[in-house]
C-alpha cells in the first residue's frame, strides 16, 4: 500500500513541475528551444551530469559535443555555460544590463562571506561597495601603492635567499604583507600572524563555498533551513565554523584601525582614510557607510592577494618547464636594469615581462569558471530561449585555451603576444580580458594584482635562476603542470630550485632592504 507521505510528495513535485512547464511557455511565446546539452531526467533533470570536480575540463568536452552553448537544468535551476569569447561578449557585454546579477548562493551566506563584493546582486549595495574601493584601486591612483608592493617583493627576494624551499608559503606571505599594509598599515612580518592566518582560511573556504556544483544548497536553497544537528548535515556545521572565522577577518583589523586613531594620528592607508570620514556622516549614513568601509578593508585581500598568489605560482611552475622563456626574459632585464633592481618607471621597456604576464594568465587561468552571472529576465539569443534567474557562467579555461586564438594553447609561450620587433601585439585577445572576469562584474582589484604580478616576476627574474627540484639521485624532477579544482585554482605543490644567478645578484638581494 503506498504511504501518504510519498503520495503527497509526489503530488508536490508534479504540481511544481507543472507549475514551472506553463510558467516557462508564458515566458517563451516563440516556442523557442532552450540551448543543447546532455539529457537529463524528469524533476531531477541533469544533477547527476553535474560535475563536482574541475568542471571547466568537463565543460570543455561537452563544447566539443554540443557547440559553445551548453544548457543544465538542476532540478528546475537553469546553468548555461558560456565555451568561446563570442559568447561572453555577447551576453556579459553587450547585454551587461541583464547579465550582471549574481545568482544566490546559499552556502556562501551561512559561511559568513556577506562582505565579498563579488558575491553581491547586481544593485544599489553593490554599486556603493564597487564605487568606494574603486576610488583606492583604479588605475589613475594605483601608483600610490607602488612603494609598498616594491618593499614586499624586495622583503620576498631575501626571504627566498634565506629559505627557498618555501617558496609556496612565502609567496603567499609576500602578498598578504602587501594587502595588510595598504588596507590597514599592519606590518605582517610571518604567515603565522593571526590577521593573516585568519583570512588565509577565509580564502579557502571561499574557493570551497564558490565552487559550483559542489554544495546542493547552491542549487536548492530551501536546504539552509536543515539543521546541523541533521545527519549528513557536515556542510552546515562548516558553514557556522567559517561563519564565526569571517566575522574574525572582517571585524578585528578594522577594530584595531579605528582604536589606533583615537590613539595617534593614523598613517596613510584607505581603513584609516574612510573612517575618517565616517565623522560627518548622519546616525542612518555612518552605520551603513562604516559598514561599506569595514567590507571594502576586508575585500582587498579577497580582491587582489589570491588571485595573484594563484599567478605567482604559475609563473614558478612555468619557469621550471621553460627555460628558454626564462631566458629570453632574463635577457631582457639585464638590458634594461644594468645591474640594479627593478622599479615600476621600467615597465614599459620591458616588453617580453609584459608578455610573460599575459602568457600566465593565460596558461592556467586563477579561475577557470569564472565567477556566476544570472539572468535577470528571460532572454532570447541565437534562437535559444534563456530563462529569467539562468545561472549563466563563462568557460575561461575554454577561452583561454582556444587554438583559434592562441596557437598550441597548452604551451607557455609569451611570444604569441609580441610582433617580430619584439613589441606587443594590438590585434590579440589579451587574457586579462577573461581572467579578471566579464562586464560590469570585472574583478575590482584587477589593477592592484597586475601591478603585483609585474613587480614580484620583475624582481625574481633579475636576480635568481629558477630551475625543477632534484631527485634523490641529483636528477631534476619531471615536473607536471597540473592544477586544483575550486572557484580559485593554484598549481599542484612541487618542487624546485631557486638560485641567485651570480654573486653580485646575491648582495644584490641582501642590500635590497637599503635600497631607496
């Protein structure tokens, strides 16, 4: 005999089914087909085609199968993932208007993240966060940080001198310095300070929570309300420990900030800056307003550390494989530099480091998926129907790695970015087109990690050779470029040796702490 309960449960998921079938016929009078993708089942659709892990390389076959459109349905939640620059441009660009919303992400909200921006509905608290950090990272003001991302990557060159098998860590160490000094004047001297440790965990947990498919309540939101005491319910205990962890990173430096300036007058840094001007502010202005500053302070790791300690690590990897590159661009700042270090004025004679930067954000891009759009309203695009609320998501890895832009896309090669004079080239699709992100959503603190990209690569490579670690045997370790799955990618650990090119390289980096 069939129970009541599994009567009345699938009387609901038949009139919801229902319900969404005449719902979307309303909204597609043109009987348009939705675009092509694998076939799913009823109610369920395509959850169990859902990838969970490196999504971007499955997506990247199913192009080959379907074309550069591909359509999921979760259980009635749309996904349409973008395979091909033409694509992005045309809805993230062109159609910004109705492609700049993010899609709600559940998991994100139970684990703290409600001060990361990039998160955010496309709206009015969106665009007050965007325009407040904008005013300390757009590119017309971003040479005020220069003298601080120098010192950073001059302190990173003494500290590989003294432990280079720690390179990982300490590129991460290098960055966090930078963001702590310019967001709140902290002098972060060791990755086991307590500010820094702190938002380190907070990143993770963001590569985590923001991975599509990885959490069910990201597609089925009704699920934030099963309690952690439920079994299977390990998610939700995760989500209230990152919870308590992210009121830690977001409140505690600002805290600090703002006693120090009852104390002393404040240094020059944006925290100190914005709560300043929280004095005028009416009783209604300066709660919202100290809550856009206190954000914005704890976005500016989020906005630039991570995604250039992804880089940074590619750069390494791709130094090990490619020794000529290595050269070449070796060769380049010797020319130019003369035997000093080098300073953010040499940027633009230094054309094979420009291109070298491109070539790796190109070659493993920070995050492969990008961040997720949504569909505001239902759309129609080359004769498909796009339902209102689609999560829709550009392929950047695909992008990135299209031969018909970028010629044997999975070799590292900075040339494909310069003319035979050995210049830029104008008439390439420049990676940081996609890397940073689409449209309106464009990744904020794009400036802020491109300059950190030229300086650290710029420092590293005029003074020390990079080579892959050696074996038991004294044989060189056969590298493979692999990297991890999340929302945020880093190449997989490994090994290898980094070597003062010469002597006089060598004081170089010990006398870099003096050096104006």
């Amino acid at each position: 005999m069939i129970q009541p309960t599994f009567l009345l449960v699938g009387a609901f998921f038949v009139s919801w089914y229902l319900q969404r079938h005449f719902a979307r016929r309303k909204e597609n009078p043109a009987g348009l087909p939705l675009p092509p993708g694998p076939k799913g089942y009823p109610i369920i659709g395509n959850i169990l085609n859902l990838p969970t892990w490196k999504a971007w390389q499955v997506y990247d076959e199913w192009f080959k199968i379907y074309g550069d459109m591909v359509y999921l349905d979760v259980m009635g939640q749309g996904l349409l993932i973008l395979g091909s620059q033409r694509r992005t441009y045309d809805l993230f660009e062109k159609r910004s208007s109705n492609y700049s919303d993010r899609p709600g992400m559940p998991m994100l909200g139970l684990m703290g993240y409600d001060y990361v921006m990039g998160v955010y509905p496309y709206g009015s608290w969106w665009r007050r966060h965007r325009r407040a950090f904008h005013d300390f990272f757009h590119p017309n003001v971003i040479a005020r940080h220069g003298p601080i991302q120098t010192a950073t990557s001059r302190a990173f060159l003494r500290n590989l001198l003294e432990s280079p098998e720690d390179f990982f860590s300490l590129i991460r160490l290098a960055f966090a310095s930078t963001v702590m000094k310019i967001a709140y004047g902290l002098d972060v001297k060791e990755m086991n300070d307590p500010y820094v440790s702190n938002v380190e965990k907070a990143m993770h947990g963001l590569s985590e929570g923001g991975d599509p498919g990885k959490f069910l309540v990201n597609l089925l939101p009704s699920m934030k309300h099963i309690p952690s005491w439920f079994p299977g319910a390990s998610w939700k205990r995760m989500a209230e420990s990152f919870a308590a962890l992210n009121k830690k990173v977001a409140d505690a430096p600002f805290e600090l900030v703002k006693k120090q300036i009852v104390r002393v007058p404040p240094p020059s840094i944006f925290s100190s800056t914005l709560i300043e001007g929280l004095a005028d502010r009416t009783d209604l202005n300066r709660e919202e307003e100290e809550r856009i500053s206190r954000d914005i302070c704890a976005l500016a790791y989020f906005a630039g550390a991570d995604t250039t300690v992804s880089s940074v690590q590619s750069f390494f990897l791709a130094m090990c494989l490619y020794q000529e590159v290595q050269k070449k661009a070796q060769a380049e700042l010797d020319n130019v530099l003369k035997g000093r270090l080098p300073e953010f004025k040499d940027r633009p004679f230094l054309p094979y480091i420009n291109a070298l930067i491109m070539e790796t954000l190109r070659w493993q891009p920070i995050a492969p998926l990008g961040v997720p759009h949504m569909a505001t309203n239902s759309d129609s695009y080359g004769g498909f129907f796009i339902p209102k609320g689609t999560i829709v998501m550009g392929n950047i890895w695909t992008i990135l790695h299209d031969p018909e832009n970028y010629d044997k896309p999975e070799e590292y090669n900075p040339e494909r970015f310069l003319t035979k004079d050995g210049k830029l080239k104008s008439d390439v699709y420049i990676p940081g087109t996609a890397a940073f992100g689409f449209g309106r959503r464009v990744c904020a603190g794009r400036f802020l990690s491109d300059t950190s990209l030229f300086s650290t690569i710029a420092h590293v490579l005029s003074v020390y050779d990079i080579r892959p670690g050696l074996d038991d045997d004294g044989r060189e370790i056969q590298i493979k470029p692999e990297i991890t799955s999340g929302a945020i990618s880093y190449p997989v650990p490994f090994k290898c040796r980094i070597i003062p090119r010469s002597k006089a390289a060598e004081n170089l980096i010990r006398e870099s702490e003096f050096i104006d």
